[in-house]
C-alpha cells in the first residue's frame, strides 16, 4: 500500500503566513498518520515561481528572479523544518525536472486535439494570476485583491476545457469522494453544470515562464505550469518508472479558493493527456486572524515563526489541528491561542506526565509493572478511543482525531483523581492496587502519546521516551502500538515540566499581528519546549497529590474564561445577591450583548459525582450536534438517577474551565433558592437538544 499526497505550492513573493503554513502542517498531520498505519507514503510540496508577481517583486529589489527564487527556497525550507514538516520532496517550477514535464503534458494536450490558437482579449488579475471576466469584477476592481486588472490583448494558445464538462460531471458521479468536503464537491457540481468556456493557457511575449514546445514566442500561462507539478514531482517528463510508482495521487491538500482549478481544470488537463486522475482534492478552509482575513495592509499577517517561538511549533500545531474543523474555515488569535495551550497542553497533557512520572518515582522508583488485578478501566477508554481516531483520521477530520486523544488524556487525569495514589500508598494493604494504577495511567499515556505523534510529533517522542518507550518513533504502528498492552513493565523516565503554564497578564499576551517579511530570522528552539518560562511554579510540580485532589487552577479560570472572580465559574451555581430587579438603567445589558450569550437546549445523558467533592456533578451532555462535558455544582440537590434523560439549558458558549481537574464546557442554568440549593430549569416537552433558547 502507497499514498502519494501533495500541499498547493505556494507563490514566493512573501514568506509563508500562518494561512499557508497550516495547509502545510494539517497535510503533515495527514502524512504523519499515513506513515504511522504502515503505508509507505511520498509527501511532496514545493514553490510556485514563475507568478508575475514574483518576478516584479525581484526585478523591484534588483535582484535576478531565479536569485531571488532560490533565496526564498531557503526561506520556505526553514519555516517547514520550523514547524516540522516530514515531506518527502519539495519541487520548485524552475526545475528542469518541472520544464520537461510540463512541455510533455502540454504536448500531450496538444495532440488531443486540445489546443489551439486564438486571440485573448480581456482582463488580467496579477495578483490572481488570472483572467477576469466582467462579472468577477466589483466597481471595475478584482474582487479579492482590491486592484485595477491590468486590460490584456494578445495572442493566445487556448485549452479547450469545454469540452470536459460531460466527462467530468461522469467522473464525479462516478467517484462522489473525490472532492472533499461535501460542500466543495457541491459548489464545483453547480459550477461545471452550468458549463465550461476554454482557457486561455499561454501568455505572449514573456520571458519568465516555461516556453510552449510549440511556440517559444509564448510561455505557459503560470496556473497551466504549477498544476503540472504534482506529476512532474513524480517524474513525468522524466522518469516514467517513479511516475508509474506514484501517479495517480492519492490526495491534493488545497485551500478552498483553488479548488476550481484542481477540481475542473487539472482532471481535465490530465483526461487530455491520456493520464489518470488523482483520487481525491480535499479543499481545506481558512484561517484569520481575529476574525479577519490575513492581509498585509490590514496588518493580520500572522508570521507562524512568532508563533512557534512564543509557545513552541507543538503547541502551534495541536491548535491549528484541534481547534479549526478540518473543512471549515478558523481563527486564530494569540490570546486564544494562549489560552488552548493553557488548558490543553498545562493543565492538562504536561500535567498528567509530571504527575505519573512524580508518582511513578515516588512510589515505584520509577518502574511501572501491571499485576495479577488486571487492567482497570481504562483500558476500554483507551479502546474506544483508539477506533474514533481512526474512523476520524480516514475522513480526515483530523480534528476530531485530535479530540479523541485527548478525550483518552482527560480519562486518565479523572482515574488518577478518583483511584487517589496517593491515598493506596499510605495502606500497605492497597500495594497490588497502587501498582496496577501507575502501570494503567502510564500506558494510557503512552497509548495517548502515539495517538497525537502526527499532530505532536517532537512532543509525542518525548513523552513516549518518558512512558518507558524504548523504540523509535518511526518504527511505531498505530494498530499494534496504541493498542493496550496488558504485560510489559516500563522504566518511566523523569523530566522538566514540558509546557510550563503560562501566566495572565503577561506583557506580550495581547500581541498583534505582524506583517511577514523576508527578514524574519528562523530560531531554533526546541520543538516540546515554549521559550515563555512560567514565572512561578507550573501546576504539574505542585504536590496535588499529597492534597488529594487535582487542584484546578487558580487563574486557569481566569485565561480560559476571562471572567470575574465574582462571576460563576461553569457549572457552579451561587445563591441570588441581587435582591429584585432593581437595576440601574445604565448597567442593563443591550440585546447585543444579551445575544452574545448562547443559551441551549441539552438533555442529560449520563450524571456521575465528580469523586471527593459533594457539590460537583459530571455530566455528559447531548446538544443534538455534539456532545460534551459540564460539571455542575448541583450534586448536594440532585442524585445522578434524578438527572439522567433530564431536558435542561445550558450556557454553550462559555469558555472551557477545569474543575477538580475535569475540563467544564458549559455551564448549566438553575435558579438558586436563598439558601443556595440550585434548582433545574425545566424545558417543555418536545424541546429538542441543540435547540437555541432566547
Ligand atoms: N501558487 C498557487 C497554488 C498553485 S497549486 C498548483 C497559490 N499559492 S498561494 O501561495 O497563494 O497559496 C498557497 C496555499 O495556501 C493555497 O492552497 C491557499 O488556498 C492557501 N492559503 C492561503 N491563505 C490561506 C489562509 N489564510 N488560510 C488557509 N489557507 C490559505 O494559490
């Protein structure tokens, strides 16, 4: 089995910004699995050159083009090492390799019967690198960059794509998989139904660009040129032997804005040329800054190196992974960024390998052995973990694959809280127990650990090499390696906290975008590590144990949730202060930002006592288009049988918060009698979960 996967090469008149880089580092995530289940996989990226634009932007710093080209390879080259990305070649569009490929596809064409001559008149977008018609344009100006498009009329050498419609529309009857997802599939469905003109594919009287083999008074047009690279990259022109190897593609990883081209024009290009077609165009979305699309003269250009740098390319990579659906279009912004890294990688993961291997140490002198009790349970967590990843990683909704894993990471901080060590260490009589929970917590980790290598890889190493893990990486394989293993001791290995947390408040917590130049120097700091030293103590090193209880942290409430310390944390209910409802005028809120607030219909599925606390309830919540957790202070009211299959409300949109060490995602609505007791709103019968209350 092979798997032959391709990124968009990018234009390389800037560098890479965080919207590029996360086609890159998702299409890593991807690789990374593919390696990780044993297929033999070829990951190719690579650079676009021959734009217009790149050759102004070097002709205008007075440098050579094919100079200033290969300066920039460097510059892609460290961003992708940077932030780790394994692929396997990396193609520029000036190599001789892409030359003979193109020339031979565009012959191919051209013996079809394809190709011919005419005269294009019209408009021009550089900044596209394409042509206009009238209606793409608003108040004369291309639609997306704002700019005049320059009025072209030259001689032109046509493709005559028309003539596709009928064969493509078959091909996507006929493979219904291969444009992912769904609502790309359907915008192209519409597009090509409404039918197809030919393309302009040459460009007159232009030096840079690959000269047609037919006329070397013209070169090929720069989109007919890049599409080609995914077959040049594996040796077509070249060597038919590697090309028969990989061709067809297994997967293009593209942005939304390309699919026309990858999902009409290069199917087309290659049914002409007599050639196979790929299997699938996954069309990602995408990521802005603050709500904003990432632009140099708004200022919201992202450099991913700042990122790296501010929390570490691991941390980077989980965010760009777990918090964007793989698909959809996303944000970033860096307090949210701080605030995920928080809560997922401190609070959470880091704390869980401080907290195992301190354990570990503690009471086993760091060797973990399981025994004749047998595994606990979770074993069957990490089980079905296992299969939601997988059925997550095959879609590529790498999101949820990402979720999965760390639903396995939540399970184990809540076993630690509730099997207390640190309690079983204190009776002799509890030794057999003690051991199989430090062996259980630490193959559940390490099980985690291989789970999160394609998304984490530097990180993942590390933790498996502190689970005990003797192998390599590389020589891992999902089915056999994050399967439980019931009968092998480890030797746990100590470290330092691996993601400090960070503090709020912090100077450059609020920083904006900058806009990305050429300059910025390439750091080398190490990967697991953030270079944002936590000034006091992280959570991790603090003796919870001995406390019997997972503290939750103090501020984590306050970074992941930005409220008062006044304000009711998720799922705590306090007693009424204001008496009636006597509010002045000038602090009632507007219907704006009482419609911020995003209140919904949830049932109940299961209710369980959050252990060593009287008050906190965990409950597992439906809202018909997810599932989630919320822990709720509502546990000296009700018993978990009251509230099972129970219709309530719940604030959706409320930050996450840790709450005995269980991260809360909603808050629960209740009215509080004087003496604080909480009481459940009830929901006619028929609400349905997900239903929004108003
Ligand atoms: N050179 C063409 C692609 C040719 S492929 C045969 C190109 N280059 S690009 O540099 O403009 O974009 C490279 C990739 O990054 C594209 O897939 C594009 O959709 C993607 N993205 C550019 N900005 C992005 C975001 N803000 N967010 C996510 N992806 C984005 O197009």
């Amino acid at each position: 089995m092979s798997f032959y996967l391709t990124t968009a090469i990018d234009y390389v008149n800037s560098r890479p910004h965080l919207g590029t880089a996360y086609e890159k580092v998702t299409a890593d995530v991807i690789a990374r699995y593919k390696r990780l289940t044993g297929v033999e996989t070829h990951f190719v990226m690579g650079n676009d050159e021959h734009s217009q634009n790149v050759y102004k932007r070097a002709r205008d710093s007075g440098e050579d083009p094919l100079a200033y080209c290969d300066r920039m390879e460097t510059v892609f080259r460290d961003v992708w090492s940077r932030l780790s990305v394994s692929f396997d070649d990396f193609i520029r569009t000036t190599e001789p390799r892409h030359k003979a490929g193109v020339q031979r596809l565009v012959q191919a064409c051209r013996a079809a019967g394809d190709v011919y001559d005419g005269v294009y008149e019209g408009w021009y977008c550089v900044s596209c690198e394409a042509f206009k018609q009238e209606k793409d344009l608003e108040d004369g100006k291309c639609a997306v960059h704002l700019t005049q498009p320059e009025w072209i009329r030259e001689k032109n050498y046509f493709f005559r794509l028309s003539r596709y419609q009928r064969p493509l529309l078959d091909y996507y009857a006929a493979h219904p998989e291969f444009i992912q997802p769904e609502v790309r599939r359907n915008e192209i469905l519409r597009l090509v139904e409404a039918g197809l003109e030919d393309i302009s594919i040459s460009r007159a009287g232009q030096s840079w660009g690959i000269p047609l083999p037919f006329d070397g008074s013209s070169v090929v047009y720069v989109w007919f040129d890049a599409l080609i690279n995914y077959a040049s990259a594996v040796g077509y022109g070249t060597d038919d032997e590697q090309f028969a190897r990989w061709w067809p593609a297994d997967l293009h990883v593209i942005g939304k804005d390309i699919t026309r081209f990858h999902c009409v024009v290069w199917p087309a290009m290659l049914l002409s040329a007599g050639l196979g077609l790929p299997k699938q165009v996954f069309g990602h979305g995408w990521v802005h800054f603050k709500g904003q699309k990432m632009s140099k003269s708004l200022g919201t250009v992202v450099d991913p190196l700042d990122a790296a740098d501010r929390l570490g390319a691991d941390p980077l990579r989980l965010y760009l992974v777990k918090e964007i659906p793989y698909g959809g279009d996303g944000d970033f912004s860096w307090e949210r960024f701080e605030e995920r890294y928080n809560v997922d990688l401190a609070n959470n993961l880091g704390n869980l390998v401080s907290r195992i291997t301190s354990m570990a140490e503690k009471y086993r002198g760091l060797q973990v052995a399981p025994t004749a009790l047998g595994p606990g349970r979770l074993a069957e967590v990490a089980t079905d973990v296992l299969a939601a990843y997988i059925d997550a990683m095959e879609r590529f909704a790498l999101h949820e694959g990402a979720f999965a894993a760390f639903r396995l990471v939540d399970a184990t901080n809540e076993y630690i809280a509730e099997s207390a060590p640190w309690a079983l260490a204190r009776n002799p009589a509890d030794a057999e127990r003690l051991s199989q929970v430090l062996y259980d917590v630490a193959e559940a980790l390490r099980i985690a650990a291989v789970l999160l290598q394609p998304v984490m890889p530097s990180a993942s190493g590390e933790i498996l090499r502190r689970a005990g893990e003797t192998r390599d990486v590389s020589e891992l394989r999902l089915a056999r390696d994050a399967a439980w293993v019931a009968d092998v001791p480890r030797t746990l290995v100590k470290g330092a906290n691996l993601w400090p947390r960070l503090e709020p408040g912090r100077p450059d917590t609020t920083a904006t975008a900058t806009t990305a130049t050429t300059e910025t120097p390439v750091p080398n700091t190490p990967d697991w590590k953030p270079n944002a030293p936590a000034p006091e103590a992280p959570l991790a090193d603090r003796p919870a144990e001995s406390a019997g209880i997972d503290v939750p942290a103090p501020h984590a409430a306050t970074t992941a949730s930005a409220q008062p310390e006044t304000a009711l944390a998720p799922g705590h209910h306090q007693p009424a202060t204001m008496p009636g409802s006597q509010v002045p005028d000038g602090e009632r809120l507007s219907i704006d930002e009482f419609m911020k607030v995003e209140l919904r219909v949830a049932r109940i599925l299961t209710a369980e006592r959050v252990a060593k606390s009287k008050k906190l309830m965990k409950l597992w919540v439906d809202l018909g288009y997810e599932q989630r957790t919320v822990v709720a202070g509502i546990g000296a009211a009700y018993e978990p049988e009251q509230l099972v299959g129970r219709t309530i409300v719940i604030v959706a949109n409320l930050k996450p918060a840790k709450l005995m060490g269980i991260e809360s995602n909603g808050m629960i609505l209740a009215a509080s009698s004087d003496d604080g007791r909480p009481m459940l709103l009830s929901v006619e019968e028929g609400a349905q979960p997900g239903m929004k209350v108003r």
